[in-house]
C-alpha cells in the first residue's frame, strides 16, 4: 500500500526526469556534435538568456520571449475564439434542425478533410504575410473538431428532457438555450479541447511560413542560423504553452461542469 | 365543464417496416371532472401512456378530440403539469432550480424564482436539500423533485406517467401517501398511469381499466373507500378481485408492447 502511494507521488516526475538524464549524458558523451544535439543544460541557458536577457548569447531574441510568445498567443486566442463563435453556433443550428443540416453539412464535409496547412498558399495570397493568414489557419484547424462535437452533443441530448422543458411552457428559442446547450456542454469543451491542440500546431506552422514574428518564426529562423538549442527552446516554450492553454480550458470546464464532478472529472486528468 | 374531455380519439400507428397500421388506441371517450384522481389501470401495451402523452400534447390523435378546461389541446404547455416515469430533471441544476424551471424559463428574477420553489420544495418534503443535483439525490427524491416542478406551475391538471414504477416497495408506499396528502391539501385534478391494481386503488377517486389489443376503456370504476386506504380491507379486496376479473385474458403478449415504448 504505501510502495504504491510512493510510486504514485514520485511517478508524474520520475519519466521526465530520467529522460532528461539521459539526454544530458548522452549529449556529454560526444557520441553526436554537442552543436547537433544540444544537452538540456545548454538548452535552458539559451531559453534563459532569450526570456530574460541574461547573457546575451541568442542575440537578437535576448530577452524578447514576452514578445514572441504574445505574438503567438493572441494568434492562437483570435483564430480559436473566432472558431468557437461560429463552431459551436453553427453546430447547435445543424444539430437541432434537420433542415440546416440537409442544406450546409454535406458542403462542411467536404471541406473538412483537407488539412488546414494546404490552405496556407491562399491564405498568403488573400491575407499577405501578416497575423490574418495565421489567424485564417488557426480558425480553420480548431472549427472542425468543435462544429462537430458541437453537432455530437445537441443530438445526443436526452428526448425526454426537451419533453420536460415543453412541459413547463418552454418555446423553441427557450429550450435551445436552457436545455439543448448546456446538454451539450461536456461534449463542446470536449471540442474545444481537441481545437485548442490544432490551434497552437496551425500558428507555429503558419509562422514558420507566412508571418514574421512569434515562437514558430523564432524555431526556423534559429534553424538557418544553426542555433539548436533555440529551436529546442522554442519548442519547449510551444508545449508549455499549449500545455497551459488546455489546463486553463479544463479549469473552465470543471467550472462550468460542476454538476458533473462526481460522475466524470474525477477519474480522468 | 370537466377540466379532461376525451371524446372519441383513437391512435394508429403507422409501423412502416411492415407497411401495416397499428390501432393503438380505438374510440375513446372519458370525461375527468374537477379535483377527480383518475387512474388508468392496463397491460402494458394497452395505449395508456400514448393516451397521457395525447393529454400533455406531446403527441396528436389520429381522430377525436382533447380539450383541458374547455380548450383543444394542440401543443404541451403550462396549464398541464406532466410527472414522468424517469423524473427528467436537468442535471446541471440543483433541486431549487429544477423546481423552479417553469419561472427560469419564464424569465422570472433569481430571487423569486428561489422563493417561490421553496414553499414546494418543503411540500414534497426536501427541505435542506435545495442545493443538491439530482445526481446526489436517490430515485424517489428525485421523482419528488419532479412532482415539486409540476406543482410550481399551478396547472389545471396533473399528468403522471408511472412516475413511482422504478422505486422499490418501501418508497413506492412512502410516496403513495405522500401524494395523497399533496393531493388533498393542494386540490387538482391528476390523471395517473399505473399498471398496479393495489396503487390505483390505492390513489384513485376513479380507476379507468384498459384492455389492449386496441387498448380501449373496459370500465370506470369510482373507488369511494375511505382515506387512508386499507390494502388488507374486505372492500378493497372486493374491488381487486373485479378488476383482476376484468384483467385476466388481456396478459397474451401483445404487438403493441414495442409501439408503446
């Protein structure tokens, strides 16, 4: 019993750190060019002096991660919160009339299994290289995963509960906005969850390619110029950040979902 | 004027895997007087709930007519409180919210709305569990919570749709009387579904026994035993016996069992 309550304590940290170990050694080792395969500690001395300008060995990015990391952050809250607003208002209408459906989703269908990055050449030619093909790519990779469990949660809800609501006098407008919505609230954040994750993988990629500023810019341009540790660091930087946006998500969702705690939060993360 | 008027209504439904009609329900005619406890009384598949969800507005006849207080029922609504047989409260709401529901939905403020669900949150006897969610509360709390919700609304009638089938003997009993007590004390007209003789004998002012295989009216028996009923009395003995009388010959399986779920 407690040899499983140690190994409990000690398991969310034990894998990262052994890898980091051995990265660490490995690095040492010179088994590769330390240039190629730069050790964790030559990786957080780099990340260091790019967030706080430490020693000014990344040059031009020392002490400008505030600003790289901003640049991406609000590509990624402008194109997710533009896929929310239409993601799940279209989902509900689809969802609950038969009639939108017949006429819009087979046209979504369509379009949904392109991968957003095949947009990005038009998206650069009606957008130019600026925050608006990034925000266009985000929008597109995090609106199908939350249309979609949208339409999932409005149809999974209970027949008998909309009866409940025509009982007690509801109209249309009434129950969609008491009953049908927040019915399909866990499989929206559900959504959401799923959006989010395409979300930071379409900015770092549109910023790779289209636009001149934020974390992905800052791992390609580190890569012409030979600087490893930067893009480590930059991806680190692009992990804890999407690890942060889904955390802050959840605590929404455990919010908002409270009445769900004892039946489904509590096993899962 | 009768608060119910059933007049001539019957119910097929069309099976169209099978390109044949199913009569569900054929030519019935019931009228349910002001503050009367009626219990429609069958088999299963004999149309009684499809007859209740016509009352509610949840679904149409296909002939005859349903008037509540003299008005053609053509849709559900508020004038019609409707208990059902899995109390289909919402699970993102505490008990005082679900009670409440009709004002929510209403448009009414947070603090009327909270105000006026606890005078029926005391009557159905769950005081100190306004804040509880239905997932917190056991099967028959839940159905009071139900109850409590159509209570609110103040409505003409009260439909209940075996709302007490999924509670186990002891909690049946308990909320038997509990209803009983609501009843005499609130005054309203209640149609109940049931497929217990001993409950609808034990609730009804009249009891309404349905045949199937078309489930149609086989005779309204009004129950004038005294309150509370005895279960073990000669009377009531009498009464069961006749009915079982009626009953019997109605248990072979019927088609109608898959229509009516």
């Amino acid at each position: 019993m407690s040899a499983i309550a140690h190994i409990r304590k000690l398991d969310r940290t034990l894998v990262p750190i052994l890898v980091l170990a051995g990265w660490e050694a490995f690095s040492r080792s010179g088994a590769l060019p330390a240039a190629l395969l730069p050790a964790p500690s030559t990786v957080i001395w780099a990340w260091a002096d790019w967030v706080f300008g430490t020693d000014g060995n990344t040059q031009t990015y020392s002490g400008h991660w505030l600003i790289d990391m901003a640049a991406s952050l609000s590509r990624v809250a402008a194109g997710f919160a533009i896929a929310t607003l239409f993601g799940v208002a279209l989902g509900v209408a689809i969802g609950w009339s038969r009639a939108t459906e017949i006429v819009i989703e087979p046209t979504l269908q369509m379009l949904r299994p392109i991968p957003p990055v095949s947009w990005i050449p038009l998206a650069i030619i009606w957008f130019g290289i600026a925050n608006k093909p990034a925000i266009f790519l985000v929008f597109l990779g995090a609106f199908f995963p939350i249309l979609l469990n949208t339409i999932h949660g409005v149809k999974g809800c209970d027949r008998n509960l909309i009866r409940a609501g025509a009982m007690v006098g509801g109209s249309e407008r009434k129950l969609l906005r008491y009953i049908v919505v927040p019915a399909a609230l866990p499989s929206i954040f559900a959504g959401l969850r799923i959006g989010i994750g395409s979300a930071w993988m379409l900015t770092v990629t549109a910023e790779m390619v289209a636009v001149k500023s934020g974390l992905g810019y800052v791992l390609w341009d580190s890569y012409y110029f030979l600087r490893y540790d930067l893009v480590l660091a930059a991806m680190a930087s692009i992990g804890l950040l999407g690890f942060l946006s889904d955390l802050a998500i959840r605590m929404v969702m455990a919010r908002v979902l409270h009445w769900q705690r004892n039946t489904t939060l509590r096993g899962g993360a | 004027m009768a608060a119910i008027e059933i007049s001539h209504v019957s119910k097929i439904f069309n099976d169209k895997t099978r390109n044949s009609d199913v009569v569900a329900l054929d030519d019935i005619t019931v009228s349910v007087a002001r503050n009367q406890f009626l219990c429609l009384l069958g088999p299963s598949g004999c149309g009684k709930s499809t007859l209740l969800n016509m009352i509610a507005g949840f679904e149409q006849p296909s002939s005859g007519t349903i008037a509540v207080d003299g008005q053609p029922v053509m849709a559900p609504g508020a004038d019609r409180g409707v208990v059902f047989q899995h109390a289909n409260l919402m699970p993102w709401l505490p008990v005082w919210e679900n009670v409440a529901f009709h004002l929510l939905l209403s448009g009414s403020q947070k603090g009327e709305r909270r105000a006026r669900a606890q005078g029926f949150i005391d009557m159905v006897g769950l005081t100190g569990f306004e804040n509880h969610y239905p997932s917190e509360l056991s099967g028959g709390m839940n159905q009071r919570v139900g109850i409590a919700r159509a209570l609110l609304m103040n409505p003409q009638v009260i439909l209940m749709d075996e709302p007490f089938g999924a509670l186990d003997e002891q909690t049946r009993m308990d909320m038997q009387t509990e209803l009983v007590r609501i009843w005499q004390q609130h005054q309203g007209t209640i149609v109940f579904v049931t497929h217990g003789i001993d409950e609808a004998l034990t609730l009804g002012t009249h009891v309404a026994v349905m045949s199937a295989r078309p489930g149609r009216i086989r005779e309204i028996i009004p129950i004038d035993l005294p309150r509370p009923r005895d279960i073990t009395s000669p009377q009531f003995n009498a009464l069961k016996r006749h009915i079982l009388a009626l009953l019997r010959g109605e248990r072979a399986p019927s088609p109608l069992e898959v229509v009516n779920q």
